[in-house]
C-alpha cells in the first residue's frame, strides 16, 4: 500500500479523534484535603437535552465549595465507561457515581471497587450486577411516568378518545414504559389508537407521521409523543394544516421530559400535558452520601424519584424555571 | 538431454483466449551459463518464465532438469523452487521489514530449532561468499533497491538453486549498482549456476551474456552465441525484419530543408521527467515531420510524454518560436499549441462512456476553459465534420465512443486534437491496433497536416511507417538519444544500426 | 398485410426499447408503479384540498403535497451526492452531519449569544449565507481528502460522519437555540399568499441553478470526464483533483439548503438527530436514477426523481401505518426491488423480452 495514503488517512483519523476527544477526556480537578473525591461517569452530554441538564446538575453540585472534589468522564460506550471506572479506582476515589451506557459487563470492575473500598451510586441507569456491588441506585420509573400521564387524560374525560401515539425508539426504557401504561388504558376504556407509529425520538418523523393522519382524513384529538422533540414535530404538522391544539382547543398534546421550550408552550397553552423526567439526581445522591458518610444505613437501595406531570392549566412561571431542562 | 544442460525446455505451447503466446519454443540452459532471453514485448519473454515457474501451467510440451530423469510437471512457483529454479522479480518479493538474515530462511526451516545467533552467522557467510556487503541484521527496507536484490539472489543461491531467472533485474539500478550485480552473476556462473537473464538493455546483454535466445510473436527466432550475432542482427531479429532484405529501402519523405531565420516551432534543451529519461535535446520546425525511433522501453514514448508535460517534467528548458515557455502540465502544452495522442488510447485516450461527440470537443472545450461552454449543435456540427473529414464510422454523434472499433476509436482522438488547432501535433502509436487502410490514411493525413505548416513528431513501432512519414528520426536507446538520423541517412539498416549501437558488424 | 403490420410495430417497439435503456426509465417506472398502487389502494392518496392555514393563508394539503414538502430536502441533496458519486466514484456520507452543523449555524447566527431571543440578532440572509460559507468549507475537508489525500470517499467522511453532531452541539454551546421568527418559518412551510409549500420551490430554484451552471459551463462534460477517465482527462488539460474537490464544495452548498430547510420547519434543531440517516437516503436517490456509483456518466434530473420516489415510498407507508418497527424492512424491500430493476443487465434482459413478445405478437397477427 502507499505510504502517503496511510500516512494521510492515519493523520485524518487522529484529527478525528482528538475532535471527539476534546469533550470526552476525563477532567481531573485537582487534589482537595479533606474533600470527599468523586468520580463521576456519565453519558456523553450532547445525547440529548436530558442529558444536557443531568450533567449541568450534577457540575453544579459537585463542586470544591460543596465540598467535593470531583472528576467527570463521559462515554456512550460501556468499555469506555469501563475503563474510566478502572481508572477512578486507581485515583482512590471515595465515591463512583455511574450511569451506564450499558447494563451488562459491570460485575467484575465493582468487585475491584469494592475491593478498594470505593462506594458506587448509581444515578439513571441500573445494571446487571449484585445488589450488594453498589449502595444505591437512583432512577426513574419510565412506568409510573407513563401512569401519571395516561391518568391525567383519562381526567379529561373526553367524550372519545382519537389517539396518534408516537413512540420513542422501539425497546428503550422510556418507550416501553411510556407507551405500556397507554396501550393498557386504551384497551380496558376502549380507546381508539387512531395510529401508533415510532417517530424514534425525532421530531421530522414525527412531523411526517402526524401530516400522514392529516392527509388520511381520518380524525384525532390526542396526540400522546413520548418525548417533547415529537411533541414539537407534531405540532408543527397541526400548525399547517391549520388545526388548533393546547387547552380548550381541538387537539391535546402531550410530551414528555420537561424541556424548558416545552414548558414554555405549557404556559401559553398551545400544549397541555408535559410529563417529567428528572435529570435533577445530584440532590438525591447528596443525600445518600451524607447518610453513608455519618454511618448511617440507607432504608432502599432503589431510591424512585419524585416525578410530576406539568397540566397547562396549572403551570405557573415557577415551575418552567424549576423544572425546565 | 544435451551434456552439460540443466535445463531443456522442448516445444513449450501455451495460449490465451484468442492469443497463441507460446508456439512450440524450445530453450536450453547449460551450467554455468548466462543466457539472454530477447524480444520485444508480446513476444512471448514473460510467458515463458512463468510457464517455466509455475505461474501458468503449459498447455504442451516438456520441461527436463538435470538430476531428474522424468520430464517435470511444475504447477506452482514453489514446486519450481523445489527443483532449483530460483527467479528474481524486478519487484522484490521479499518481506521489508524483516532483516536480511530473516529474509535469506524465511519460510524454509525444516524440523532445526532456530537460533538467531546462528542464521545470522550462516546468512553472513552466504553474503560474504557472494560479495555481498550487507550485515544479516540489517532490516531489508533501509537497503537499496540493488542490495534487496542481491539479497533475493543470495536466498535463491542458499537454496542450492540450479537454475536462476532474473527478470529485469537493472530496469532500476544505477550503472554501479549494475556492475556490482554483474559481479555476483559471473561469481554464480563460476559455481555453475545457469543463469536467465531477462532485459532489453542490449548493452547489457553483450556485457554479460554467453547466448541469446530470441522469442518473437511467441515463436522462436534462435539460439545464438554472443560472437555469432552482431547487435544489429540481434535487432533485426528481434524486429522481424531481414537486414538485407531491407537495407535499400530508403525514407521517401521529402527532404526538409528548415528556414534558418525563423526560430523553430519547438526546442527543447536538457529536458526530462520523473519517467526515468536521460535529458534530450530536440527541436521541430514549422511544417517538418519527425519522429522517435527505438525499441520499447527505449524511452521514446517518455521523451514526448514530457515534452506535453504528462509525466512530472524535473528540468530542462523549452522554448516556443524561440520565447521560453513553460511547461508544466498538460493544460499548458495546450495552451501553447502542442496536442498530444497518447500512446495508451484505452488507458490514456478515450473516455469510454461518453459519447463520440464528447471526446470528441474534449481537448477543445478545456482548452476554451470553463465558462465558455461549446453548444450541443456546435458540438455536434465539429464532431460531424470530424466523422467526415476522417472517416469514422459510427452510428451517431451520440454513439459512446467505447463501442466504436479501435481504429475508428484512434480517428475520433486524432479528431479531438485537430479541432483543438495544434501548432505541433504529437502522436504517439497512431497506427497501433488499426487496420492497415486506417494506417495509410493516418499516414497520408499526417502528410498533409505537413504540407499545410503544422508540426508533426511521429512515433510507430513499426519503423517503415516512419521512413515514409518522417524527414528526421530522433534514435534512442537505453533511455537516451544516442542519434539524429535524417536525408540520406533514412534507411532501416540505419536506423537498425543505430539502435543497436556500435559498428554495423561489430559486438563492441 | 404482415410487413405493413411491422412497420407499424416497429417504432412503438423501438419507442420502448430506448425508454428501457434510458436512465430515467427506472425512477418513471418506480413512480408510475407506485401511484398505481396507490390508485388501487385508495384514490383519495391523490386528493388535493384548499385550505387555510392558522395565519390564515391559502395552503394546498394532500398526501402528493407532502411528498412534494418532505421530499424537497432529499431531492436538493441528491443534486450535490450525484456530483460527488459522478466524479470521485464515492459518495459522501457525512451529509447527515454536516446538515446538524450547517443547521446549528444558522441558529447560532440569527440567536446570537442567546439561546431563545425575543427577536433575531442577525438577517436570515446573513444567517443562511454563513452557514453555505461553513458547510462549503467542511465539503471542502472532504474534497481535499478524497482528491488530493486520495483516500476512499466513504473513509474521508467517516470522519466527519463521526465528528458532526458533535460539532454541531458545539457550535450552540450544547443548547437548543428556538427561534419564534414568522418568516423564517416560512421556508419550511409557506410563504403568505401561495398555496405550495417553499421547500418545494427552493428545490426547484437549486434545479434550476444547477441546469444554468451545466449550461453556461463545461463543469458536467468535466466531471462525467474525470468520472470515467481520469488519465485521459489529465492529457486533456483537466485538474482530476480540483475537479473532484470542486464536487465536494458543491455538496457543501446544497447541505446547506438543506439544512436550512430543515431548522425553518421547527425552528429549532436537535442536532443528535436531524437528518439522521438521510445520507443513506441521498445515496440511494442517486442509485435509483440509475446512475452508476462508481462514477462517470450521471443523471441529476433521475437522481431528483428518485428523491420523490423515496418520499412516495415513504409516506405511501406511514399511510399505510406499517407497523412502526416494520417501517425500515418494507423500505429494504422496495430499494431492493428497485436498485435490482435498475442494474443495467435486468434492463438489457428487460428489453429483449419486450422485443421478443412484440415479435411473437406481430408474427401471430400476421398468421
């Protein structure tokens, strides 16, 4: 083969790397006294919006001044992950927090942790491993949010029910727990699903699938998106096509996550329903590691988090600023 | 088997579909001899070799060895290697990043335990044996294309080869690097290794060799000794053409006499390109003919690929009507004047896909540049007078060139370069492939573009088709011009001896 | 009686063997089958209504309106991917990405350091003209490392396939910028007053800029030349390199359209999935045109017609409402069916079979 072409493409792929690189690389951030040292693996922030508020929520909790000393590594990949976990033992961090890209592989490297006395938290995701790896898990009930939601519709008491429901990727945890609790109510009420398409998180799909009903004639008044990226597409197949939609108008719309956008359309009642997904779990895990630092025992490994549904008739300025992400 | 012979090979036929490239060649090698094997290309050289190794199995005939008292039935290089017949390519075939040692017993350690101390001390004493000065545990890629060589040579020798085929081995040595190669093969022919000795450097040849055999279209010429074959026999035989035969036809093109006071169309000192060319020099005036003369791989077709800038020009200077000009990519040849038909028209020429219309205002419309895009009628209106003017048979202007036949395919590239209004028209094997009506009228169009002032170099491998056209021929060999042949001078034992070099009658 | 029938035959027949060996035949013919399809499925898949619009204006609406709207970024991109496929034999596969970039530019610019401002900071001229200078300048990457670097078309964009979205969530500081501008929604929805979505004009206006470009410039002749023929091309006085560099650039423009088609949809951009995949759709817009993916001679017209062939296909499915994870296996489906109809030896075998029919028709009504 001819040098300079691997010359050339090897030069192309280290650029490529060190592009990727410069957001990923674990940022270590000094030394502290008597700080509590906590490594922080995470998925990569520019997953979504999300994860966007997660990782901003745990920066601004782990600081010198709340006194940590912490160190963040990010991957979408669990032998990434891995490896910063490795490394984070090494480092005789106090605490690792974690969430998994993955649920498998993580038995051997927690065995390592607890060998070294290193506490694991996990915050988001949970994982294939013993329970006794780790002191607590903290998470969301995709299920429980999916409940909140569907029971708010059926309080609405509409006199029928034309639902387009517009699913997440088909498999993720959120989309299985969001769409079971609507699939269940619609067959024990006798729903109609007018149709049930995945948009996989993206709002163009979602957009095509709603002008799609549109062009069919067929009729709707609900549009269950499981996120608020969906939500938003959908709204703009409405938009023109010249159907109205939020509180007291034709159509219901209803996403999910809480995104501070979407909050906003709450508040101006173009939408009617946001359910949240708390990103906010610096909180809950303070609280845990104050616990285990006084010696205390923790009363449940799996901590749910409190997680609320925003109604555009009761949202208030407050809540966008609170729970917006 | 002839006494003292290590290899006989009788009545050897292969062919290829449609390609009889081996009909019943005979070739015998005696021990410690260096035997030449000569022709031009497709003469059936390179088959050979690789009937002889393995490469392609022989459709009849026998190949006998020494020490074997059954013909051989060799079916793959390695079954040759295991009889003794060795071969170096002109590209390496040895792992680069190996040492030298590693690369002499790569691939051949039977059952032994291998110490590294003792292969380099054995490697050391086969390279000290040969001459060979290299240490064992030098990696192979930081030698020299010659010592790689060597090295090759050295492995074929520690494997007791009885046979060894060099195939163009000094195509990229420089001349020491020849004279130390030459050194280890007659300290090989000592030890009574027979030794084939693949080239078209006649020099070499006659520096080196004992015998010569001569291969063309894939039949066999002879076998001759060094002394009982003059150069320009050799040539003539390898040509195909009888010296005697031909010694009084002359070049009937007209004498041309250039106008001293206006300053020739072209001139070139000192030029050459990264196509491996000495530096020629090389004028061509208004209205004149001339032409390269040689064997392939002379270096003539390299001389005006660098005159057109198609190979990387390194140096020299060009002038145009006697102003400097430069010269460095194709666009600028044009520019100034100059078309150019390559010698490769598949590789280099048509531009299969597209229509005869399109190749047709190729050159024409680059040459215009890009914002001055010629229409599709006139287009169409060029490419029809073109069709007429050179008779090219085609369906229509639409028709894709690839589908035409191959002399109709040259007429559309000869069309494409007149439209462009060269001053100084180049081509390269114009008459290559073609029926011999086309030739003549390619001949007879070549003239008349003369006639009418343009500048014309000619280059056919067929050097009767140049004493017609030409009025100076620009001989080369070995890739350089060793002579300028023009008026009287024009005949084929002329230019036969020149390419030949030397006497007439002498071997030097 | 028999000769005369031939006669008659015989350009009809001709008429049919040359529509086989067209280019465009097979785009024609995947449309036509599937607006038969349609036909007998539904008629109403056809229907067009007037109506109007929330800000009150004329809005044509319709499952052929949508295609025309959804198909328009597709089709842009198709124009740019039949160059790059004409002269370097790849194809880009970074488009995806470098529509998330483009996209967040032009956000980036009209937010200015606010990520949700009350008005815009910057002309939607401007906005639109920065993010054509960005993404000209990341094809321009491409283009240097497949033409001067001469490395394999589909490894050089790799590596902004790769790098992309990250770029893009870099560019806005990993916000999302929203923008609530009246007019620049309109580019991908409606202009006031005309009843045709914008994406489907601005489609036409890149159609129609191109055809000016390959009319008042030699630029097809070269790049089907160097396609084909690179050698040839150099002894006839062409750059191969800039040409196929020149390709590249090219693309960058037509991202940018149609990223920016994309962000006046929503006015927003989620760059981890805006034009995901759409690169795979371009690739195969350019392969149902019929045109060759090793280079050389092209069609845009075909490759634009395929464009909307997957966009019918598309919308023809989610009207069908194919189960959500079936969506993808029914597309594969069809894309085989197609790409095999338009490999040049079916076609061969598909017009000497019309013949033969004819022949064997003509010979029983001469009997």
């Amino acid at each position: 083969m001819n040098f300079k072409k691997i010359l050339s493409f090897v030069a192309a792929t280290t650029l490529c790397f060190s592009l990727a690189g410069c957001t990923k690389a674990p940022a270590n951030s000094g030394n502290g006294g008597d700080l509590i040292k906590v490594g922080i693996i995470n998925n990569d922030p520019n997953e979504s919006g999300y994860r966007t508020a997660n990782d901003k929520d745990m920066k601004e909790t782990f600081t010198k001044e709340n006194g940590y000393d912490a160190s963040f590594a990010y991957s979408l990949k669990n032998d990434e992950q891995i490896g910063y976990a490795q490394k984070f033992i090494q480092d005789e961090v106090d605490y690792l927090l974690l969430s998994a890209a993955d649920t498998a592989g993580w038995d051997s490297v927690l065995k390592d942790a607890q060998a070294a006395g290193v506490k694991v938290i996990l915050f988001d995701r949970t994982i294939d491993a013993d329970e006794s790896l780790y002191e607590a898990s903290i998470v969301s009930d995709m299920a429980k949010e999916g409940e909140t939601a569907v029971s708010w519709l059926e309080s609405q008491n509409l006199p029928e029910y034309n639902i387009i429901h517009i699913q997440g990727v088909m498999g993720s945890a959120a989309q299985k727990g969001r769409s079971g609790a609507l699939t269940d109510t619609a067959k024990a009420k006798g729903w109609n699903i007018v149709t049930q398409q995945t948009a996989e998180w993206n709002a163009e799909k979602a957009q095509q699938i709603v002008q799609s009903v549109i062009d069919s004639g067929k009729s709707f008044n609900v549009i269950y998106a499981e996120n608020d990226d969906m939500a938003k597409g959908a709204v703009a197949a409405l938009d023109k096509a010249n159907i109205s939609h939020g509180v007291g108008k034709d159509v219901i719309v209803m996403g999910f996550d809480c995104n501070k956008w979407a909050l906003e359309e709450l508040l101006k009642k173009n939408w009617n329903y946001d359910g949240q997904c708390n990103p906010f779990q610096a909180d809950y895990i303070v609280d845990i590691i104050n616990k285990l630092e006084k010696g205390e025992k923790l009363e449940q490994k799996v901590v749910v988090m409190d997680e609320k549904g925003f109604d555009a008739a009761t949202i208030t300025q407050d809540d966008v600023n609170n729970y917006g992400i | 088997m002839k006494e003292n012979a290590v290899l006989e090979l009788r009545n050897i036929c292969k062919s290829f579909p449609g390609v009889k490239a081996l009909q019943n060649v005979d070739f015998t090698l005696c021990e410690g001899e260096i035997h030449a094997l000569m022709g031009e290309n497709g003469a059936g050289k390179s088959t050979l070799i690789k009937v002889l190794t393995g490469v392609y199995p022989k459709d009849s005939g026998t190949i006998m060895m020494k020490g074997f008292d059954k013909p051989l039935n060799i079916k793959s290089p390695r079954d040759a290697q295991n009889v003794g017949i060795s071969t170096v390519y002109q590209e390496i075939s040895l792992c680069p990043n190996l040492s030298v040692a590693e690369n002499i017993y790569i691939g051949r350690q039977k059952g032994s335990v291998l110490s590294w101390k003792k292969m380099n001390e054995e490697a050391q004493k086969v390279l000290d044996s040969l001459g060979i000065a290299v240490k064992p545990t030098q990696q192979l890629a930081s030698c020299s294309i010659a010592v790689q060589q060597m090295v090759a040579i050295a492995r074929a020798v520690d494997m007791q080869c009885k046979v060894l085929i060099l195939d163009e081995p000094t195509s990229s040595l420089d001349e020491n690097e020849v004279a130390k190669l030459f050194v280890l093969m007659r300290n090989l022919k000592a030890r009574g290794v027979g030794i084939i000795f693949v080239t078209h450097f006649l020099d070499q040849v006659y520096e080196v060799c004992d015998k010569i055999t001569v291969l063309r279209d894939g039949t066999l010429v002879g076998e001759y000794t060094i002394s009982e074959l003059p150069r320009v026999q050799l040539v003539s035989k390898m040509l195909g053409k009888e010296l005697d035969d031909l010694s009084d036809i002359k070049g009937d093109a007209a004498v041309f006499v250039a106008d001293e006071n206006i300053p020739p169309v072209f001139e070139a000192k000192g030029l050459y390109s990264d196509a491996d060319i000495k530096p020629i020099d090389f004028t061509i005036h208004k209205g004149e003919v001339n032409g390269f003369a040689g064997l392939l791989g002379s270096g003539r077709s390299e001389c005006v690929r660098a005159i057109f800038a198609a190979d990387k020009v390194l140096g020299g200077e060009v002038k145009m009507h006697g102003k400097p000009v430069r010269i460095t990519k194709p666009i600028d040849a044009m520019k100034n004047g100059i078309a150019y038909l390559s010698e490769d028209r598949k590789r280099d020429g048509i531009v299969g896909d597209l229509s005869v219309r399109d190749n047709i205002i190729l050159a024409m419309q680059v040459k215009e540049g890009l914002f001055k895009p010629i229409s599709k009628a006139k287009a169409t209106e060029y490419a029809n007078k073109y069709i007429e003017l050179l008779d090219i048979k085609t369906a229509s202007v639409n028709t894709p060139i690839k589908s035409l036949s191959g002399g109709n395919q040259q007429k559309v590239l000869l069309g494409r370069w007149l439209l462009t209004n060269p001053e100084y028209l180049i081509l390269d094997e114009p008459t290559r492939g073609i029926d011999v009506g086309t030739k003549v009228d390619i001949q007879k169009l070549v003239l008349k573009l003369a006639s009418e002032g343009m500048s014309v170099t000619f280059i056919s491998s067929e050097t009767d088709e140049m004493l017609r056209t030409c009025s100076r021929l620009v001989v080369m060999r070995d890739r350089k011009a060793v002579g300028e042949l023009s008026g009287e001078e024009l005949s084929q034992n002329m230019i036969m001896n020149t390419i030949a070099g030397g006497e007439a009658n002498g071997t030097d | 009686m028999a000769q005369i029938k031939t006669a008659k035959t015989n350009p009809v027949s001709e008429f049919f063997s040359k529509l086989f060996r067209n280019q465009i035949f097979i785009p024609i013919a995947a449309l036509l089958l599937l607006a038969i399809f349609n036909l007998i499925a539904d008629p109403s898949f056809f229907k067009i209504t007037l109506g109007y619009s929330s800000d009150g204006n004329p809005v044509l609406s319709g499952y052929i309106m949508t295609i025309l709207d959804y198909g328009s970024e597709l089709a842009i991109l198709a124009i740019g991917m039949t160059l790059v496929t004409a002269a370097s034999g790849g194809q880009d596969i970074s488009v995806g990405a470098a529509i998330a970039i483009s996209g967040s530019v032009v956000l980036r610019v009209l937010c200015g350091t606010d990520s949700r401002p009350e008005t815009l900071q910057a002309p939607i001229i401007v906005a639109f003209l920065v993010s054509c200078l960005v993404a000209m300048a990341f094809g321009a990457f491409n283009g240097t490392l497949v033409a001067y670097f001469k490395i394999q078309p589909m490894v050089a964009t790799l590596i902004l396939f790769t790098a992309g979205r990250s770029i893009a969530a870099w560019i806005n500081n990993n916000e999302l910028p929203i923008v609530s501008d009246k007019v620049f929604s309109y580019f991908g929805g409606f202009l006031p007053g005309i009843p045709i979505p914008t994406s489907f004009f601005i489609a036409v206006a890149c159609m129609i800029i191109t055809a000016l470009v390959f009319k008042f410039t030699s630029l097809g002749l070269y790049i089907q030349s160097v396609g084909i023929n690179q050698n040839s091309s150099r002894l006839n006085g062409l750059n191969p390199e800039f040409i196929k560099f020149i390709t590249y650039v090219i693309l960058g423009f037509f991202v940018a359209v149609a990223g920016f088609i994309k962000v006046s949809r929503l006015s927003t951009i989620n760059y981890s999935v805006v034009a995901k995949d759409i690169e795979m759709d371009a690739i195969l817009a350019v392969a149902l045109g019929g045109n060759a993916l090793s280079g050389g001679k092209f069609n845009i017209g075909a490759s634009v017609l395929g464009a909307y062939v997957i966009q019918f296909l598309t919308t023809t499915l989610y009207k069908l409402e194919v189960s959500s994870e079936a969506l993808s296996a029914y597309k594969a489906i069809v894309v085989i069916i197609l790409v095999v109809m338009s490999a040049p030896i079916v076609r061969e075998k598909l017009a000497a079979l019309l013949k033969k029919i004819k022949a064997s028709a003509a010979a029983k009504s001469a009997n």
